[in-house]
C-alpha cells in the first residue's frame, strides 16, 4: 500500500512510496505547445492533495517548469516527473515538452511511461489536432501503448467537445467507435465576449451529473433535457467498451437489454484501454469560482488508477550486454536481478551530474555499485562504454525539489546522483551479470549551426561543455569537420539550438559564437592546360632554382589528385620530382580559385629546369605550387558542391508545396510513394547549400507534418551564377 508518513513532498509534507509494482501507474502527456498539459499536471497535483495551491506557468510556479531556461523562454524544453498518491496508488506523470525541437525529451517520457494521455486544445476548434500530434499518436500505437485524450480550453469561443471528440476520433483513433468520451461537459450562460464557463460535467457510466456551480461538487440526476444526450452517448459507450474489451458474454447480456453492474462495465472498461484499442476521452476545465479544485481532474485520476495498465504489463526486453545474444523479456519484479535506464541526464552545479532512471526490473539501492552499459549511439558521437560506478543518492523528483529515498522499485522512476558515466539511454544492471537494454530512437539533428570560442578562456572550456550537452541530449550531435574546419552543432531546430547555447553560457560558463555553416565545396579544371612554374631568387649565399612544367587534365569525380612522371633526360633530377608532386598537392589541398580542395586531375610532369647549387627541395615545392596556379588561370575551374539524397515523408495535403519548393531549391525529384496512411515518401537529390535550414523550412511547410532525412550521394559542378557568386564572396 501507500506509504503516507516517510519523508516529504509538496505541500502534505509526504513521500510518496510504494512496495509493489502494481501500485504505481507511470503517464505521459502528451501533446502540442500550448495545449495545456503543464497546467493540467498542477491542476491534478493540487486535487490528489500534493501540492497547497496550483502552480503557475506565467510566473514559473508550476511543478513542471523547473528550469531557469523554462521560465526566460515561457515553455517547457525538458521532461519532468510528479508523483502523487490517489486511492492508494502512486502515480508518475511524466510532463513532456510540446514544441517539436524537443521531441528527443517526449520519445524519453514515452520510454518512461506505461501509458500516454494525449492532451488536446479545443481553442483552436479541430484545427488544433497538429500533424506533430499525429505522428506522435501512430509512434504509440506502433508499440501497443494505451492512450487516452484530454480536451482542455472548452471555455474558449471555439471549444466545442463534441466536435473536438468527432475529430479526435477521425483524425487519431480510426474511426469513432475507438474514441468516445467518459464524461460530458455541462455548460454556464455564455459571456459578452462568447466564452461558455463549464459548471459540471455528466458521468456516463455512472449515470448522473456532478455540478460544481456551487463551488463544491454535487451528484444529481440527470434534466429531461440531459436524459436524452446522455441515453445516446451512454449507448454508445458501453457498446464501444464491450467490444474493444472482447468480452462476449457481457455483449450477449448488453444486446439482450440487461442492465450492466458499474463494476463490470469499470473492469471491462481497464481492460480495453490497456489492450490499445479504445480511447477514452475526458476534459479538464478551470475550476468555477470557489471550487477547490479543476473540472474533471477527479475523473481523470480514478481513471489513471483504475483504467491505466500497471508497470507489470509493460513489457521491456534486454540482452546480456556480453555475448549480445537476443533480448529476452524483463521480469517487473523488485526481487528480480536490476535492469534500469537511465532516461534522461542532468547537470547540477551542486551535485554534479545527476540520471533520472526508470527501474524495469529488480531493486536499486542507495550506494549500490552497478554496470554503466552505453552502446548504440557511436553515429551521434556517444562511445560503446561498459564501466562499473557506485551510486550516489536515490531521490524522488518533484518539480524543483528531490528528497531523499533508501530505494526505488521495479516499475518507478528516481532521480540517481554520482553516475559519471551514465548518459540518456544507457543501462543500469548487475555488475556481475552486465545487460543492455536498446536505446529508444531518436530523431537525427538536420540543423547545422556553426560555433567558436567567444574567447581565449571560452577556449579551455569548450569540448568539456560539449561532452557534457552531448552526454545529456543524444539529439545533439557535436561534430569537428574536418573538411570545413569548424565546429559544428547539429540540432533539431532553432528552439534546440538556443537551449543548447544558453546551456553551455549559463551551466557551463562557455560563452560562443555563432557563424556562417561551410558547405565543403571542392574545386576541379574545367579543362586541360599546360603550365611553367618557375621559382628563380637569387640574395646572397645559396639562392633558389626550380623550373618545372606540368599538363593538367580532368578526371571523372571520385579520381583524386593522380601524378604522373614523364620527365626524360635529368632536366629535373630524379630526387626532386617528389617535392614537386608535395608542392602540388599541398596547392591542390589548398585550392586554386575560391580556397576549396582541388581534385579529379591528372597532373604531368614533362620538361623543367634545375640549377647544380641553388635547387632545392623547397624551391622545386614552390614551383610545382606556382604551377598548379598558372593552369587554372588558364583553364578555368569548375566548382563542385555536394549534392544529398534526400527522403522527405509528409502528409499528402501538403506534397504539392513539398515538390514546388524542393524545385526551388535545385533539387531533382526522383519519385514519389505511398508511405502508411495519408502520407507520401518523396525522393529528391537537392544540394546541400539548399539544406542548411531545411529543417525548419519542411516543418513550416508542412505544419509539422513533415520529416526527412539525408545522406551524401556525390559532388557535381554547380551553375555558374551560383558559383561565381562564390567567388566573389571569397575575394572579397
């Protein structure tokens, strides 16, 4: 049962612990910035009793908006845990961003959680119901995730529950019958400005109406005016529920017009949604005036309890990180072997780095020594790593505070400090029996953002900043381009790089620049010519000699720079042709017109000059350079970009402007497909100067519809016009 007199949390003054997995209920909400799910997790907090008065997101007051960077930009950029205890229950929301640049932090919620509440805006009429919000819907259904919907914002102009209902059951459930709502909302006299305060609700299972127009709650039967929306919508839901439930011989009873028992009809009820198949649908109101509490939270939270799946039907596998032999299927038991991952990281400037960790199997104690298994995300700059640590303190998260816990339990979530090598999806097992439970996936960072060192001090202090974002956020990906030498930052947006960059100022004391991302471009002749390079200097003592001359030719792309030796009779001795070959080649590294390599030539050696005292090494380097330069002088050269292929996947409303715009951006479109329902796989080859904000561009679109992905297909010559632009650029 729940433990109410150990430690502290909120404003009861108690920690909420559990002994047995079956009494804890872990949730995500989701959805779309500004839906309200931040508001809706206080709303609950204050109802369940853990808090004295419900937080604020205006004034960062809110349980979930704990991060000073929240509270600058006004919105949440990181996951958060609330836990609370109802009708002996512990229950975990897990708070998650809304905007898309952070959907590395939802899929973390998502990995954390059993079951998912889809929190949707009906201020935005069925409008609201994003693109975004779709694809994050078919991820969960993907993995058999239990859903249920939360309409918020019904006292705005155009909050409209029925219709809200129809869309969400069009739009996300496929098809009405798997989304229909629990309860009805019960509407107060419009105001001047067309707002509908909502004064009640109308339980239908229950068959009654709550009223809170009085500032306390009230259970009265249904007006004639209400007996019959309530009788059509109550039909429809038992018929719905039995069902998705699959149980036969209640639908035998149902059809033969008995009257179903409130506790079977609850029982089957937990037993459709946590098979996947059925959404309920509820909504949260503010509460009227002099009411303690938020319309619809009670409701909300006995259907968490008593509809939600337990951590013990959530199946997770894991394999022995050793052998990596096939996963098998973990055991949610606190007396089993430990298998945990670490969900998310942090930095505290007091503690250091701290894990929030979801335990999936077995017991984690205070000072516990554990296996740090790390594998999977060598592409993002993260290593295999396998390493022994001892834990630190176990605490429970609630909002800014942790307090402080002896153990966590299979199937609950705490906070772990003084892992210094754990990072977001790593796992956490036996030392003597190591496993590796695979990462959750995450979207790849397509928005480059060139960096450098404010100055001298930023410097010394830059790559462990870094280390330390990267080790936090597996969507950022830090890469040293070696091609273009820069620093770069991969994000997933300009909301992600901001978060990314005021994190390295303010928790890491690194202030840097930003500047204009270097596509590697590469440079080749347009044609063949011949060339002298001649270095004569003569300024006392030895001088320098060195006469040579070349034939340079284009070569297919993927060539390289090729040499060739066809000097005959010593005009250039035989121990200073390679210093004209290394003179070449470093010119060709260092380009021949606009500072961009050179390749795909075939360089001849045919006739020269040497002198039997002033030749050297490095005079015949210089003339090979000088050389090199006086071709493409004559030949011209062609600049060569890098072109992607890329593979866009957006809604079929919005493919038209997707092909328009990919032409505008000199890409090739190679074909369209269907790809899953309503949605088209475009492929393209664009090139990447047109890339740099695609990732942004795509999103505004497509109305967050859209994703794609990219990959390096090859370097061809660019237009002209776009190249002699370049070379402007670079004399000047």
């Amino acid at each position: 049962m729940v433990d109410k007199t150990s430690g502290s949390a909120g404003g009861n003054g108690r920690v909420v612990t559990v002994d047995r997995p079956e009494r804890i209920r872990n949730v995500v909400l989701v959805g779309h910035c500004g839906a309200g799910k931040t508001t809706l997790v206080d709303a609950l907090a204050l109802t369940a009793g853990a808090v004295n008065r419900a937080g604020r997101v205006e004034d960062g007051t809110s349980l979930s908006d704990y991060d000073d960077i929240e509270h600058r930009q006004r919105r949440s950029v990181q996951l958060s845990v609330v836990p609370m205890a109802w009708d002996g229950m512990k229950i975990n929301l897990v708070d998650t961003p809304g905007y898309a640049d952070f959907v590395g932090e939802l899929r973390a919620g998502l990995r954390a959680a059993d079951a998912a509440l889809f929190v949707i805006s009906a201020a935005e009429g069925p409008e609201g119901v994003s693109g975004t919000t779709r694809a994050l819907w078919e991820e969960c259904a993907a993995v058999g995730m239990p859903r249920a919907i939360v309409i918020t914002h019904l006292d705005t102009a155009r909050g409209d529950f029925d219709d809200m209902v129809r869309t969400c059951g069009e739009v996300l459930g496929g098809g009405a019958e798997h989304v229909l709502p629990l309860h009805m909302p019960v509407y107060g006299p419009k105001s001047p400005d067309g707002h509908r305060p909502v004064t009640g609700l109308i339980e239908l299972l229950p068959n009654c109406v709550v009223d809170y127009s009085s500032g306390a709650a009230e259970r009265t039967d249904p007006s004639e005016e209400q007996r019959a929306v309530l009788e059509d919508a109550r039909n429809r839901l038992i018929e719905g529920i039995i069902a998705e439930s699959e149980d036969e011989t209640l639908m035998e009873r149902y059809l033969g017009g008995d009257d179903i028992e409130l506790d079977t009809l609850t029982a089957d009820l937990e037993r459709a949604v946590a098979q996947g198949g059925f959404h309920p649908v509820l909504f949260g109101a503010p509460a009227v005036e002099g009411a303690k509490q938020g319309l619809g939270t009670v409701e909300l939270l006995d259907l968490i309890v008593g509809g939600f799946p337990t951590p013990t039907e959530h199946v997770v596998r894991a394999a022995p990180a050793a052998n990596g032999s096939e996963p098998r299927p973990l055991s949610c038991d606190p007396d089993a072997a430990l298998a945990a991952e670490v969900i998310r990281t942090a930095s505290d400037p007091y503690v250091g780095r701290v894990s929030l960790v979801r335990v999936f199997s077995g017991t984690l104690h205070t000072d516990d020594t554990v296996h740090v298994c790390g594998h999977g995300l060598e592409e993002r700059g993260h290593p295999d790593h396998d390493v022994d640590e001892r834990v630190g303190s176990v605490t429970a998260p609630f909002g800014k505070r942790q307090f402080a816990l002896g153990q966590v339990i299979a199937g609950d979530i705490a906070y772990v400090g003084k892992l210094g090598h754990a990072e977001t999806g790593d796992t956490l097992s036996e030392t003597g029996a190591p496993l590796l439970i695979q990462p959750w996936p995450m979207p790849d960072p397509l928005l480059p953002i060139a960096i450098r060192a404010h100055g001298k001090s930023d410097e010394d202090k830059l790559s462990h900043g870094l280390a330390r974002l990267a080790a936090e956020d597996p969507t950022l990906r830090v890469e040293h381009n070696a091609l273009t030498s820069q620093l770069v930052l991969w994000c997933l947006g300009e909301a992600h790089r901001d978060v990314a960059l005021e994190r390295l100022r303010s928790r890491f004391g690194v202030q840097v620049d930003v500047v204009d991302h270097r596509v590697a471009l590469r440079e080749t002749f347009a044609g063949k010519a011949t060339a002298r390079g001649r270095h004569v200097k003569q300024s006392g003592g030895h001088g320098q000699y060195a006469v040579c001359e070349i034939e340079v030719e284009p070569l297919p792309g993927g060539s390289g720079i090729e040499f060739v030796d066809r000097v005959v009779g010593g005009v250039v001795p035989r121990q200073f042709i390679p210093s004209v070959e290394k003179g070449v080649r470093a010119q060709a590294a260092r380009g021949v017109a606009a500072g961009y390599p050179l390749v795909d030539v075939r360089v001849t050696l045919f006739d020269g000059k040497a002198h039997s005292v002033d030749s050297s090494d490095s005079a015949f380097q210089t003339a090979g350079a000088l050389a090199l330069r006086e071709a493409a002088a004559t030949a011209g050269v062609a600049l060569l970009e890098p072109v992607a292929e890329v593979t866009v996947v957006t809604s079929d409303d919005y493919v038209g402007p997707v092909l328009s715009d990919l032409s505008a951006r000199r890409g090739r479109v190679l074909g369209t497909e269907p790809h899953g329902d309503g949605r088209t796989r475009v492929r393209a080859e664009v090139p990447e100067l047109a890339l740099s904000r695609y990732a942004i561009d795509l999103r505004s679109l497509s109305h967050g519809t859209g994703d794609f992905s990219r990959s390096y297909a090859r370097h061809e010559s660019m237009p002209a016009a776009v190249a002699a632009a370049i070379r402007d650029e670079a004399d000047r």
